[in-house]
C-alpha cells in the first residue's frame, strides 16, 4: 500500500525539490566484527561499509571498517541500534580497501554474513539520497505540502459522488439523543442500534415533548452539518456503551485477541466498532472487533475504519464500544506534518490522481497555468472514472434482501410509531 510519504516524494521528484532533510550515515551506534561460526565466505580479508535506507533512499557509507580475517571457522557480524525512521541497514564488503562491491541488507540487527546467500553485487551510494519527506524542500515547504495533499483529498471526494464508502459509529449513553460523528461525513444511509436496523429519517419523525428511552432507537436523523456532523436517535439509548482499556500496549498493525481490563460499563454486542483513545493529542481510532470476553479480552480483526488511521496505542488506553454503527460516504482523513509513514488511505487509482492535482498546485505557484490547468483535468478524469460508489460484489439481476425492510400494519400504532411486524 502506499504511503503519505510515496505521494509527497513523487511530487519533490517531478518538481525537482528534493526534500532538504535527510538521515546520516551510521556512526558508533552500530559495529562490525568477526564473527566465530562456522563460515562458507570465501577465505580472505575483508573491508566493510554500512549504509541505513528509508523507503525513499539511502544514506552515504560509513567510514571503512577492517580488515577482517575471514576463514571456515569465522564470518562478518553487524550489531547495533537502529535509529528512529531507518527501514533497513544495508552492508557493503570487499576484499580490497575502497572496493566495497558486494551487499547484504536486513531490517533487524544482529546482521550475521556466514555466506554468498542473500547478498548482491552492489556498490555504496555516491550521494545522501534517504530523504525526510517531512522536511520542506527548497521551493515548497512540508506544510504546504500537506495542505495540498487534504485540498486534493475533499476535492477529489466531492467529484468522485460524495465520498469514499465506509463504516463508523457512536457510543450511546443512556437517556442521550444526541451525538458528534467523528471524522466528515457526506451522506449516512444505513444504521444500526445495539445490531437491530435503524431507519434513517428526517427531523420531523422526532417526539420531543418530553424524554422517550426505548431498549431500541428506532430512528437515525442527521441534524447538524458544518464543520461537524450531528445526529439524534430517537427513541433515546437506554444503555451507556461498554468501556474497558488496554491492559498491554498495542503496535499500530497489531490485531488479534488483546487482554483488557473492565471498565465501568459492559460490552452487550459480541462484534462490531470500538473507539481506541483519545490520547494526549486526542488522536482517535476506530476498530472493528470480532469478539469480546467480559471486560477481560477483546479480538481485534480490522484497524482504522471510519477515515481514521491505525497507530500504536499506549498501555491503559480505554476503549470504547460503538454500538451506534451507520454506513454512509466520508471525506478522506486529513494528514499532518510527521506522517509521512502512514498509509495512503485511499481507494485504488487515487494515489495517481493525487500525484496529478500536486503537480497542478506546484505549476500554479509557477505561474504555468496552461499546465495546472491539464494536471487538474488528469486529476478530474481519473477520479471520475473511479469505481468507486459501483457494487464491487459482482453482479447481479434480483438484491439480495431488496424487498426486506420495516413494515407495520395499517391503522395500527399511532403518528409516532408503529407496530413492527419481521
């Protein structure tokens, strides 16, 4: 999948503004030594040199190490720390000083070379090309970058038919009718309250002379859209939903069964949405979980729905149940300085369009707009001929469950409310 910082290099490629940041080559903190085991390298003396990567490039060689006596009973061993942003640690050998043409690389130290397997016949890089992509460039800084990226995320969601398909939810709390979605939404078409279906309905459907809790809210009304999205459901939850934190700290891609420890309220659905956090900075995430036991464990089976993005979340982060669940059209997640590293959260065929509508704001602070002007069209083209909102199930001729739905008798129940007949 492609990554936040994929799209912001491709923009300092074809702009040519490469960014000004970049890593520094490996110093103390990593090591090369003879190694007593047994050995398959052909016997000699070698010489030494480490490079760190990033998905984006490489770093200049280190100062030459050796030379090391290798024979059938020792090889060459790299050991060490990797810094913070290196993906990989790349070791160059060879039998003559200054000659380093022969490469092994790996993404975790100890590095152990006991024979040819696994090495390349490469040599160091001439120039520091493992770029930052969170530093500015000469011409462009980070930042705009980044506001470019969001600009081209809400237009190409809005020319696309409203926006990229998704699931969220809320958590309810007893006697409360009214909630903030998180993230932006253009459209909620289906619901669900506590796993039973929700109708999606306009304001007027609401009784709001006095206070209705029903074991069932029936009724999902968009009431509120700004810079947040506000609904009500009606008749109001008779539940607060389920609480519990994080008893271990978690990895961003970490999924499965995860220990907890209960909190003040109990999980009543076996599946569906949590919300991890807020932390600190109030970052958010929403899951989907599989199965829950008590408030001792819960399954984690899919990470950053709802236009949120997967990160590692501290020990004692609470997590809470959604058990307000709607689909419905979300503009893409907005990105910030520093997460270059997060996945590109788009449908396929995005990330091209992006590299266009980039490419048409750089050419528009160049003055060219005869050539802004036919990047924003590739842009437009692209995103427009996105499958995006067409069914991905395959085709079909008959709905599946197009004729169900809620139904009631006539002339039974009353203006607000009905009998619901399965």
């Amino acid at each position: 999948m492609p990554t936040v910082g994929d799209l912001i290099m491709g923009l300092r490629e074809a702009a040519v503004d490469a960014a000004t940041g970049t890593l520094s080559s490996p110093g103390a903190e990593v090591t090369v030594a003879l190694l007593a085991t047994a050995n398959t390298l052909p016997t000699g003396n070698y010489f030494v040199k480490l490079a760190y990567r990033t998905a984006w490039g490489e770093t200049l060689p280190s100062n030459e190490s050796g030379p090391f006596a290798v024979d059938a009973g020792h090889g060459i061993q790299v050991t060490g720390t990797l810094p913070l942003g290196v993906t990989e640690i790349a070791a160059y050998l060879g039998v003559t000083a200054g000659n380093e043409n022969f490469c092994f690389s790996t993404s975790t130290l100890p590095l152990a070379i006991t024979s040819l397997a696994g090495g390349y016949s490469d040599i160091p890089n001439v120039r520091n090309n493992a770029f930052m992509p969170d530093s500015d460039g000469k011409a462009i800084s980070a930042f705009a970058v980044y506001r470019w990226i969001n600009d081209g995320l809400e237009d190409g969601a809005a020319k696309c038919g409203g926006g990229l398909p998704d699931v969220s939810g809320v958590a309810s709390i007893a006697g409360q009718g009214i909630y903030t979605l998180t993230g932006n939404w253009w459209k909620a078409d289906k619901a669900w309250y506590d796993g039973y279906p929700m109708s999606i309905s306009g304001t007027d459907t609401i009784f709001r002379k006095n206070k209705v809790t029903g074991n069932y809210a029936m009724s999902f009304v968009v009431s509120h859209v700004d810079e947040r999205v506000i609904i009500e459901a009606w008749p109001q939850p008779s539940r607060t939903s389920g609480v519990m934190t994080l008893t271990p700290a978690i990895t961003a891609s970490q999924t499965g069964t995860i220990v907890c420890a209960a909190g003040a309220t109990s999980f009543v659905l076996p599946m569906g949405l949590v919300m991890l956090g807020p932390d600190s900075s109030g970052n958010i995430e929403i899951a989907y979980y599989s199965s829950v036991t008590g408030g001792s464990s819960i399954t984690l089976a899919v990470r950053g729905l709802g236009g949120t993005i997967a990160r590692a979340w501290a020990a004692a982060t609470p997590i809470m149940e959604l058990n307000i669940f709607f689909h419905g059209l979300r503009i893409p997640p907005r990105y910030k300085l520093g997460m270059s590293s997060a996945t590109l959260n788009v449908p396929p065929g995005w990330k091209s369009a992006l590299d266009h509508y980039l490419l048409h704001r750089f050419k528009t602070v160049e003055r060219d707009y005869k050539g802004a002007a036919e990047q924003y069209k590739l842009f437009e083209t692209i995103i427009q001929s996105s499958p995006l909102n067409k069914p991905v199930g395959g085709p079909r001729q008959i709905q599946i469950g197009g004729a169900r739905g809620v139904e009631t008798y006539p002339g039974l129940g009353s203006f607000f409310g009905g009998v619901i007949v399965p």
